[in-house]
C-alpha cells in the first residue's frame, strides 16, 4: 500500500433492517492505512480545501446536532474513514438524492474502519464512495479536482437508477404510513406496495386498479370524447380525418380556429391549436399523423390548458399552463433570447427534477412564429413581446381556484372512462367559472399522468397527491401487512420456525415458510435448503397467495444481509449462545466481550423492527434475550421451562403474559390467570426425552401462536401434531396393541 492511501477492502450490502438502521446500508471496511498516524487536524491545509470543494458540508451535523457541527470535528481532528462517510453522503445529495444515514467504527485492527452508508442505489452509492476517496485524497495533496463533473455522473445515474419523482412521492407517502415498499425493478419504477397477500402495486402513476382496457380507451382520443360527451361532459366537436384536404373540409365545417392532434397520442405529441390557415391544418396533419394511428380535427378552444388530477373519483389537485414569450432587445436572435430569458430559470431542464422543461423551437413553435411574421433566427426589435408557446408547461397550481361543478365534471370523465387516477385535461378563460358559461371543454383524459407538476409547481403551494394515492388503494385501517413472524437465536430457531407455520397452517391460513430446510407454502415445499436468507425472506413476500409469513434469519443474515422485512408482528428470540460458525466471517471468536456485543447487537435487530402492536417473544432463561424486553416497541411475552424463573415471575407479577411448563403441562399466563393446554408426554416433538431444549422451543413457538391471536383448540392441536414426522412408527405398535386388547375381567367376573 503507498503512503497515505485508502483502501476498500470489502462492500456488504445489507439490504434490510440490520445491526446499523432500519434501512438498507453499504458496510465498507476500509484501510486508511497511514492515515491512521493523521487526524484532519494534522493535515496542513486539509479542511480549507475540502470545504472548497464541497462548501454545503457546512450543513453537516454530526455528532453535534448543530450545523456546522461536521467542520468543527475537521478542525478539532477526526479521522479518514470519518471524513469519506460525510463527503460520500454529500456528494449523493448533490446528485438528488434524499439525505442519508451514515456511521463510521473502528474494529480491533489497526487502521481498520467499518462505514456504514445508507445505500439508496447500489451503483450510485459504490461511485460515491470511489469518488470520495479520490476528492479526499485530493484535498489532502493539494491537487485539483472537478466536483461538477464527478455530481453530474452521480445526477446521471441517479436519473437512470433511481425511482422517478411520481414514483417516489406514492413511496415516500406510504413510508409516512407504515407501508413497506419493495422495488420490482433494479432501474424501473415498478413497486410493490405491502406485503404478500396485503399487497398493492404501482408503476409510476398507474396501480394495480388502472384498468388495461381504461388505459386503452384513453388513448382513443375519439372514443374517450364519444364516452365522455354521452353523459354530458362538454367537449369540443370534431371527427376523425384521413388526409390533409379531409383535415380542411373539417376545419370549414368547425370553424376556424381549429386543433389538429393525433387520435392516439400522448404528452402532447403532435398537437396543434389555433390553426387558422389551410396551410397551417396541412402541416400539422402531416406531424400528427406520423404520431398516431389516425388525426383529430377539433373546434379549439378559446382559453388555457389546465391539467387536472383525478384519484379514486376526486379531483386532487390542478395546475395551469403558461403562455411562453420573449421580449425583443433589438440584437439578439429568438433562439437566443429563449436561451437568455426562458431557459435560464433554474426550475428549467432536462431531467425529472425539474418542474419545468426547456423550450425548443418545434414545429408548432415555427408555426407561431410565422403567424407574427418571425423565425428562429429573426431579430425582434427592443421591447416586442414575441409569442413562443400558447400551451407550455403546467407551471401554476390552481388547485383551490377549481370551480365546484368543473371539480364534478372532471371526475365524471374519469370515471366514465374507468381510470382511477387520470390527468383531465381541458381548456377554459376561468378555470373559477363553470365551463358552460364560457364554453369550456374536457380535451384529453389521459392514463400514468404525470405527478411532478403537482410535486413540485412552478409557481404555488406542492399538492399532497401521493398521499392520496396511497389513501386510495389502503383503506385507513389498512397497512399492506400480514402477520409477520422473524425468528433468531443461536439455536433452536428451525424447529421453532417449522412449530409457528404449522401452527398458522392449522388456523386456516395459508402459511408462507423460509427456514434453512427451504421455502414452504402450507405442507409444500417450492424450493429445497437453504432459503434462510434474505432472498428467500423476500420471495415469500412477494408472493399474493400468502397470508401470514415465518422467516427464519441466523446472525449470518442479519450481519451479512439484513432482515428482508422493515417490520414485523412477531420477533423471537429463542438463545445466545457461543458458536464457532456463527460469526466466522467477521472474526469475532466465540469467547469474551467482543462475541457477546457483536451478538447482542446482531440479535436485538429482530427485537427492533417489532410493530408497535406486535409482540416479541423471549427466553426468560438467557439474560442477554430477556434485556431485549425494554427494546421492544410492542409486548413481551416470555417463555422459560422453569415455572419459577424470576424473570418471568415479576413478568407475570406486572401483569403480562408468559409460556411455561406447570405439573407436566404447557399453561399460558396472563397475570395470574392461567390456560392448561397440552401434557408434555403428548407432544411429539418433545419426546420421551424430555430435553428442556425441545421443551423451550414447543414454549417459543406456542407462544408466538398466541401472540397472533391463535385459539387454544389450535395450540393445543399443534402441540400434539408437530414432530409427529419425528416418532418412529414401529415404537407406535405396542402401544397400539395394548389398546386393541380387551380389558382383562375383575378376578371374580372370572370365577
């Protein structure tokens, strides 16, 4: 390694809640190497000239919850690992993403650092750190280096990777709900919202109830107006035409001005208004035309374009388009006025971030050029207004200037079309006014609309609509979840996994299983050992069929992957104990501090993703589980062989719930009140044996059934019948032949 280098020696994606946070994160383990001798504060001139290149660190916090809090660590000294943490942080949050967590921790090797980084994109997060190591580096050499270039790559991908900003409003509003996402596509904007058998999904603008047929039916621009326009909603008249001079003779028959757009097109592609010349209806047909299957002829309306936005038969929110012109210096081109007085609003570009697009002189613009005698090129003189677009962007929300009765017009359309969420366009002088009165019209209903305008207007107040998206497909008691089940220990977690899905089977559910045996639904088996991992957590909850999961997760999973749920109704917890395997990978020995505080923590992330209404089950008998108890956000409930454990006693004594064994029986109690289910001879999975380990996972899992809210006819069933596999038959057959003897008769019934 050469001097004053540093290294990443490995990236582990945790995709999942694991030992740092509840979102997923990239642990690198870096080298910093020399830089271990050479805190920033030891490095001549280091802060000055990171801070020139990434002045908005300012707005780091830090450990000190203040801004300027990061620059303060700087000057006082910290180290390298440190410093690539918050610069890799900044250098994506200057490419759009949403700020992030990040923690950085030395290990028991010198020079050594694990840095954990929230990880919004896999290949967005590893350039980020690449290129913060060559930024540090460059600070610390004195050397130039081009952060402009190195944001635009980051802005780039996030452009390509990341979710576009519909998609990521209905996401960022279930988040506010307690609705887990799940991205269905590594660069596409499918989610699933939810899980399993409480799924939804979405794909930008569009859901799971946007009819196919509804879509198609908005993309007939003839039809949706015949659709529409039979219940009264006004549209402007017109036909379908076949040719240029067809395009003319409906125009004569309109009259003049007119439209002339495609029957099938899309984001106002192709769509001319106001056109009031056979040679203007001429060119515009041959545009349109190239752009659908067919053209529309239609009366065009006096007034401006407003979108819309219908969700679930209610208008939500409304923008207004913008007239754009420019104004004439008597020396500059109108391409060049655009370029200096339109496109150099900040709120302009290229990218789904932007509000606003950038204005290009297209065929529609020519033609409004030429109305006013002027073209490209032209040089109009100081102070002339030239028009460029009549219909631009959708910049002003007007959402509360919505008159009542176009409100109900408007979601009429898209109900009669059959779309739950439709982007209505229509075009009025006074969108306050009825349409009626001003002969306002319905010109488009469009499917997938575009939600930025409404995330983030040009001019007004951001309008909720992801929310109300979200409202639209889960009711208000409704959390895209089904009953959950994580289990962990060091042992015991199998059987205990199997014991839970069984008893959830017997209940009448259709039980979804990942366990190191592999996946199961119900009794079937779909996918052989070993599945429990974060994959297989995840195709179970993929999957619609299933209506309550059981996800066995070693320490492994969680150090190596992350939990493949955010959170969960039931978290068990079954041991901790020393194991040779268990942490082989991240050179933790089985022995001393070091082991139990890598596990605790490791353990306790099935503890900390409980639901505030679920519940953690835990060993009573091992008191590193039972100090999760103050962890959980719902209720405990303890299981321990020993009746007269104290830590279940003041448990029990506080009124809580707990599972044990009393006079050969599994009893449930709740304070003082006391349910006997099964004796332990009954169950099979126990044994002759009797091992107080197989007694404590028949306690875990029972417990975990009552926590979901399983009758004691089903415990008590489930008692009886797991490991029933396990009971060799032929020592069933004495048995058997002693109960189909006859009784032997009293001794005098026999004299």
């Amino acid at each position: 390694m050469k001097k004053k280098d540093i290294i990443i020696r490995d990236i582990i994606a945790l995709r999942g809640p694991n030992i740092w946070t509840y979102r997923p994160v990239f642990e690198a383990w870096i080298d910093i190497g020399e830089f271990e001798d050479y805190p920033s504060n030891k490095l001549p001139g280091f802060t000055e000239r990171l801070t020139t290149f990434l002045p908005s660190l300012i707005e780091h916090r830090c450990s000190r919850d203040e801004r300027g809090g990061f620059i303060a660590r700087l000057n006082e000294g910290t180290w390298i690992g440190h410093v690539l943490e918050h610069v890799a942080l900044e250098l994506m949050t200057m490419a759009g993403l949403p700020g992030g967590f990040g923690r950085t921790r030395e290990t028991t090797e010198r020079g050594v650092y694990k840095l954990a980084i929230r990880n919004w994109h896999d290949d967005v997060t590893k350039i980020a750190l690449e290129q913060g190591i060559s930024l540090i580096l460059a600070a610390v050499e004195n050397q130039p280096f081009d952060v402009a270039d190195i944001v635009d790559t980051l802005r780039r991908k996030v452009d390509r990777k990341y979710l576009g900003p519909s998609t990521a409003a209905i996401v960022n509003a279930a988040d506010d709900r307690d609705i887990p996402a799940i991205r269905l596509l590594d660069d596409g904007n499918l989610v699933q919202l939810g899980y399993a058998g409480a799924m939804r999904r979405i794909w930008t603008a569009e859901t799971d109830q946007t009819s196919a047929i509804a879509e198609t039916i908005s993309r007939d621009k003839d039809l949706t107006k015949e659709l529409i326009s039979s219940v009264g909603v006004p549209v402007p008249e017109g036909r379908e035409v076949d040719s240029a001079d067809d395009a003319w003779d409906a125009a004569e028959d309109i009259g003049l001005p007119v439209c002339v757009k495609p029957t099938d097109g899309n984001h106002g592609r192709g769509v001319f208004i106001d056109l009031t010349t056979k040679e203007e209806v001429a060119r515009a047909y041959a545009i349109a035309v190239e752009e659908g299957s067919g053209v529309l002829v239609e009366r065009s309306i006096q007034g401006i374009e407003h979108r819309l936005l219908v969700v679930g038969g209610k208008l939500v929110a409304a923008n207004r388009s913008d007239l754009i012109t420019v104004t004439g210096d008597g020396k500059s081109t109108v391409q060049e006025l655009i370029a200096s007085q339109v496109n150099t609003d900040p709120r302009r570009g290229s990218t789904e971030l932007h509000p606003l697009s950038l204005i290009r002189i297209d065929t529609a613009a020519k033609i409004e050029l030429e109305r006013q005698g002027l073209n490209a090129d032209s040089v109009p003189v100081k102070d002339r207004v030239v028009l460029i677009q009549r219909n631009a962007n959708h910049a002003f929300d007007c959402t509360d200037e919505v008159h009542p009765d176009t409100a109900q017009v408007v979601a009429l359309a898209a109900r009669v079309v059959g779309l739950d969420i439709a982007g209505v366009d229509l075009v009025c002088e006074d969108i306050s006014k009825p349409l009626d009165a001003q002969r306002g019209a319905i010109v488009e209903v469009n499917a997938g609309p575009s939600l930025l305008m409404h995330i983030k207007p040009g001019i007004g107040k951001p309008r909720p609509v992801g929310q109300a998206i979200v409202d639209n497909l889960f009711k208000e008691n409704q959390n895209g979840r089904v009953p959950l089940v994580g289990v962990t220990g060091t042992h015991g977690r199998n059987p205990v996994a199997k014991m839970v899905a069984h008893l959830i089977y017997l209940s009448g559910q259709h039980a979804g299983l990942a366990c190191k045996d592999g996946i199961y639904l119900n009794r079937r088996q779909v996918q052989k050992p070993c599945a429990a991992n974060w994959d297989g957590g995840r195709r179970l909850l993929l999957n619609r069929a299933i209506k309550a999961a059981v996800i066995e997760n070693g320490a492994d999973v969680i150090l190596g992957e992350g939990l493949s749920y955010d959170r969960c109704s039931v978290g068990i917890v079954t041991n901790i104990v020393p194991d040779e395997e268990d942490l082989s990978r991240w050179n933790v020995q089985p022995t001393g501090g070091e082991y139990y505080t890598t596990h605790r923590s490791t353990y306790r992330t099935q503890i900390d993703v409980v639901l505030p209404d679920g519940h953690a089950v835990l060993n009573a008998e091992d008191e590193l589980v039972a100090d999760f108890a103050d962890l959980c956000d719902g209720e405990v409930i303890f299981f321990a062989v020993n009746p007269a454990n104290p830590i279940l006693l003041a448990h029990l004594a506080a009124g809580k719930r707990g599972v044990t064994v009393s006079d050969k029986r599994i009893v449930l109690r709740s304070g003082a009140d006391e349910i006997r289910l099964s004796r332990l001879v009954d169950a099979p999975y126990i044994g002759k044996p009797k091992q107080a380990k197989n007694i404590a996972n028949v306690l875990a899992g029972v417990a975990a059934g009552w926590a979901l809210g399983l009758s004691k006819e089903v415990l008590t069933t489930g008692i009886k019948t797991f490991g029933l596999e396990l009971v060799d038959p032929a020592a069933l057959i004495p048995q058997l032949a002693k109960k189909s003897q006859p009784a032997k008769k009293p001794a005098s019934a026999r004299k």
